[in-house]
C-alpha cells in the first residue's frame, strides 16, 4: 500500500512538473494579439500619411500663391523681375521643414508598428527564446527610428542652407 501511494505521489509529481514544463502560450491568443497590433499599425501608420499628404498639399499651395504673385507682379510692372528670394524662401523653407517632420512621423510610425507586431509574434516563444526574440525586435526598432532621424536632420540640414 505504502509503495502504490508513493507511485502515485510520484506520478502525480511529474505530471504537475510536466504540465508547468510546457506552459507554452496559446496559438488562438497569439495571432489575436499579432492581428491587433497588426491593425493598430496600420492606423498608426495612415495617420502619419495623412499629415504627410497635408503637408505636401500645403507646401504645393504655397508655391503656386507664390509663383501667382511673382506672375501678377510681372504683369503690373510690364517687366519681368527676379522672385522675392526673403519670404518666398523662407516659406518654401519651412514648408520643407514640416515635409520633413511628416515624413520622419511616417517613418517612425512604421517603425513603431512593425516593433509592436514582432513583440506580439514573439509571444509564441518562452523563456529565453522569447526574450531574445524581443531583444532582436527592439534592436531592428531602435535602428529604423534612427534611421529615420538622421534622414530628418539631413533634410533640415537641405533646407537650412
């Protein structure tokens, strides 16, 4: 009797180590959470596009104001003058700034995404390969932000002279 209850003390250890052992995530959660940050990258990602396309927009508008002016000034004066080279490049200089700064939100929005997307997919890994698996995701985020930052101080570089 003694050595059936230590069998079954036994047994019933290992199956309660075995069942820790392998406490893998679930699948089903898993690709729940990739989809979501998936989705919300998107988002994240079109946003930063929008204003970038409002910030072309802009600067498009404010070049043909200016070519406009510059055209109606022409005709008033019955000769042709060089464009104003202070507000009108000043203008167009600032508007190339804020091209700049939407695209670096672009960029920095894919980055972002992509990062949230890799962390969800890495939930599918425990213990070290799961922290590995984030190190190497935080790694490629960190490169792609900076990436896109120097990209932006090289375009401010360009339009402050």
């Amino acid at each position: 009797m003694k050595s059936r209850n230590a069998n079954l003390i036994v047994i019933a250890a290992a199956a309660a180590i075995l069942s820790a052992c392998s406490n893998q995530p679930d699948p089903a959660k898993v690709r729940e959470d990739v989809a979501k940050a998936q989705a919300d990258g998107q988002k994240m990602i079109a946003d930063a596009q929008a204003n970038l396309d409002k910030a072309r927009a802009e600067a498009t508008n404010t070049a043909n104001t200016q070519a406009g002016n510059t055209q109606t000034a022409n005709d008033a004066s019955g000769s042709a003058t060089a464009p104003a080279t202070g507000a009108g490049s000043a203008a167009a200089s600032d508007q190339n700034s804020k091209i700049a700064d939407a695209q670096y939100d672009v960029d920095k929005a894919k980055a972002e995404a992509d990062y949230k997307v890799a962390k969800a997919q890495c939930e599918a890994n425990t213990g070290d390969a799961e922290k590995t698996c984030k190190d190497k995701a935080k790694a490629a985020y960190d490169a792609a932000v900076a990436d896109a930052k120097s990209k932006n101080d090289s375009a401010h570089q360009r339009t402050r002279g």
